[in-house]
C-alpha cells in the first residue's frame, strides 16, 4: 500500500507542477519580463551617472529557454519532490489514523494534509519573506535572505508537524474540534515568534537620484503587487492541485480493492 502512496503522491505533484507552470506562464512571466526590463533600465541609468561604460552581459540562456524549458522543469520538478513528501507525510499520518479511527475518510485526511502543506511550506515563508520580482533584491543581502528563508521554512515544517502530533494527543482527552484549535493557536505562536526574531529585509527599489533630478522612477509598484499576488494563487493552485488529485487517486485505489475482496467471496458462492 505504500508503495501505491508514494505512486500516487508522485502522480498528483506532476500535475500539480505542469498546472502550476501554465498558470506561472501565463501570469508571472511577463512580470518578470517587465521587472527583467527595469533592471537593465536601472543599470544603465546607475552607469550614466558614474560616468562609465555600457557592459552589455550575454546571457548563457536566451529569456525563450528560461521561461519555458527552464521555469518548467523547476516548476515539475518543485511539484513531483512536493508530491513524494506529500505521499510519504500521508502514509505515516493514515498509518495512525487508519488504525484508530478506521472510519475516517482518507480523501479528507489528504485535503487537511494538503492545507497544512500550504500554510506550512508557503504561506508562513511568504508571510515572513515575500516573493519578489526580480531587480528588487540587492546583491549584499541575498545569502543573508536566502538563509532566514529556509530556517523559517524548516522551522514552520517542524512546528507544522508538532500542531499535529499535539491535535492527536489533545484529541481523546477534549475532542477533535478543540484540539484542533489548540493545536493550531500554538502552531501560529510558535511561527510569529520565529517570524519576530529572523532578520527584516526591506529591499523594494526606490528612485534613482542624480543630485536632485529622479533620473529613474522606483520599481512600479503595480507589478510588485501583482507578482506576490500571483505568487501566492500559484501555490494555492499548485497545493489544491496535488490534494485533488492524490484524492482522486485514494479512491481509485478503494475501488480496486473493494472488488478485490469481493471475487473471493463470489468464487465461494459460485
């Protein structure tokens, strides 16, 4: 059965990363286009104030390959590891709650499981270090940035994590409802105070100045918006995707084994 877990769980992240890719394709690359646009902008206008030459950098990928072949890989690639630790997440949280509560719907466990997925590898992250475009971040603050982030993310996972070993601890004793919503008061305790002591990074560009004169206008803030917007219904489409889909699979394999137990039995009688 496990094995079917971890099939279904890879199943369900490569749709969820190809739906995620069209969807990023459709809507955040041409942000990043325009936010690719305003940094060559911004660099040429630094260069004229300093008096320098214009470099012209070649890239080893044309914008073509990066936005296609390159972000689709990533995204796939992002959704099939997503879909293995969802699967493997499921089968020792089912392995558990199969067993004491043998009623339970498995398709509800795999929505909770993907909700908690979300908020726990996106949205707490996001929250602390949102999403930008690219020519917002600055070169001396992105190893520092790139650093919180992940400890946030880790942190998050492992307080996602403990929320549900204390739910089933909390649940015989003052029931599902409220253990749930202990459960999930001290999961968000837990990450603002991680939130609060991680470092802050404010990095969004402001105008260039040349004395008093704006020689270039700050990053627009529309497409700033509209780039953390979109990222975040990526996600929300992305974890909706691989929760619906590894559902749909759970009960495939419920069917299967329904009629498995039932040709023996209709052997016997025969």
């Amino acid at each position: 059965m496990e094995k079917k877990f971890i099939g279904a769980g890879l199943l369900s992240g490569l749709v969820a990363g190809i739906v995620a890719f069209i969807f990023a394709r459709i809507y955040l690359e041409p942000l990043v286009d325009r936010a690719i646009g305003y940094e060559e902008s911004r660099s040429h206008a630094e260069l004229e104030i300093a008096g320098g030459d214009h470099g012209h950098e070649h890239e080893v990928f044309s914008r073509t390959i990066q936005q296609n072949i390159g972000a689709g890989i990533g995204t796939v690639a992002f959704g099939l590891i997503m879909g293995a630790f969802f699967a493997v997440a499921f089968t020792v949280l089912w392995s558990y709650v199969g067993r004491r509560h043998p009623q339970t719907d498995p398709r509800a466990v795999a929505g909770l499981l993907a909700a908690s997925g979300f908020v726990a590898v996106f949205l707490i992250p996001f929250c602390a270090y949102p999403a930008n475009p690219p020519a917002v971040d600055l070169e001396g603050t992105i190893n520092g940035r790139t650093s919180a982030f992940l400890t946030i993310t880790v942190l998050s996972v492992a307080f996602m994590i403990a929320a549900w070993v204390l739910a089933f601890y909390l649940s015989p004793k003052i029931g599902g409802l409220y253990s749930a919503i202990v459960s999930g008061a001290a999961y968000l305790a837990a990450a603002g105070i991680a939130i609060l002591l991680l470092p802050k990074y404010d990095e969004i560009s402001g105008e260039l100045l040349n004395g008093d004169i704006i020689v270039l206008s700050g990053f627009p803030a529309d497409a700033f918006g509209d780039f953390r917007f979109y990222s975040v219904l990526n996600q929300i489409i992305l974890w909706t995707v691989l929760g619906l889909v590894f559902a749909v699979i759970l009960t495939m394999i419920g069917k299967r084994q329904a009629r498995a137990a039932q040709a023996p039995a209709s052997v016997s009688a025969g």
